[in-house]
C-alpha cells in the first residue's frame, strides 16, 4: 500500500496511464487544451469512462501530462549521458527532447498562466526536476572538455524556452534550427 492507503498500480496500468497522458499532450498540440475528452480518448484507444476515471477534470488531465512530460525528460537526461557517445552529444539530444516539450507546453499555455490555483506548484516542478538534469548535463560536457566553462542551466533553459516562442506562429522561424545554433555554440 502507497502512504495514503491506496494499492500501488501495476505495470501495465502505468503503461496504459503513460500512453493516455502521451495521447492527451499529442491531441492539446494539434487542438488546444480545451480538445473534447472524445479524441484523448480515441488517439489512446479507451473510452471516455476511463479518462474520467483516472482524472475527474480537465485541470486534473492538464496537470498530470504536465508532470508526465516533465519526468520523463528528467528521466532522459541521465539515460542519454549513460548512452551518447559524449556529454556534449546528451545535452544535444536531451536539449532536443526538451524542445518537444516546450512546443507541447506551449498548448498548455493559456491554462498553465490562468488564475487556477491548482497549477501554481508546476512552474516550480519543472524547476526542481529539469534544472538539476540541465546542470548535470552541462557539468559532464564541461568536464569532457566538449563545451566552454560558465554555462548556467537556468540561462540555457530559458534562452531555449525563449527561442521556441519566438516562433509565434511564424512558418518562416525554424525554433529547432536555432535551437541547434545555440547549442552548436557551446562547443570548445
């Protein structure tokens, strides 16, 4: 039993919860959050009943694929360090995924700077989770001798954070292209 009383989830019901979650970050990229639960439901393949089941509201939807995102890049970081051929080539493709995020959170923008207080702890999650993972990456790049010394992962974050809403909507601003200049610019 879990410390409020409730069965641990099985594998495969953590599975079929990461696949809902993916599912519903993929539909709030291509519709907004305010996609009806039908087409979550259909691109994850189960119904409604049980999107409903594991998340009562749309807030209740919103803030787990929110924390699904953010650990799953968090997981990312040390598993690219452990498999890249170097730290400069992780931070690389872990700056990557972390683009991906920030485009699918970009969907998630309205409501996550909305007056709901049940959203107010996730700007510090994502700080407390991808910072350390940032931080990590860069040290290990620096230490290899990959990238210049002084990069401060909150700066970079935010600069590609920065970079990735530039983009506006504007078909003729490739985020990802400068992204990977930005990157590409760290290298000793």
């Amino acid at each position: 039993m879990t410390r409020s009383g409730e069965r641990p989830k099985r594998a495969d019901a953590l599975r079929n919860q990461a696949a809902l979650l993916d599912a519903a970050a993929a539909v709030f990229v291509e519709s907004g959050v305010e996609a009806p639960i039908r087409d979550i439901a259909a691109k994850a393949g189960v119904g409604t009943a049980t999107i409903y089941r594991h998340f009562p509201t749309r807030a209740d939807l919103i803030v787990a694929v929110y924390r699904h995102q953010v650990e799953s890049l968090a997981e990312e970081g040390p598993a690219l360090l452990a498999a890249a051929p170097g730290p400069y080539a992780a931070l690389r493709n872990w700056i990557d995924h972390f683009v991906d995020f920030v485009v699918t959170k970009q969907g998630l923008a309205t409501v996550l700077q909305s007056d709901d207080p049940c959203y107010d702890p996730l700007h510090s999650y994502f700080l407390d989770r991808l910072l350390p993972v940032c931080k990590r990456l860069l040290e290990a790049a620096v230490a290899a001798g990959e990238i210049v010394e002084g990069q401060d992962a909150h700066e970079l974050l935010r600069g590609v954070a920065s970079l990735c809403a530039g983009a506006g909507g504007n078909s003729r601003f490739d985020a990802r292209r400068m992204v990977r200049l930005l990157i590409a610019g760290l290298r000793r």
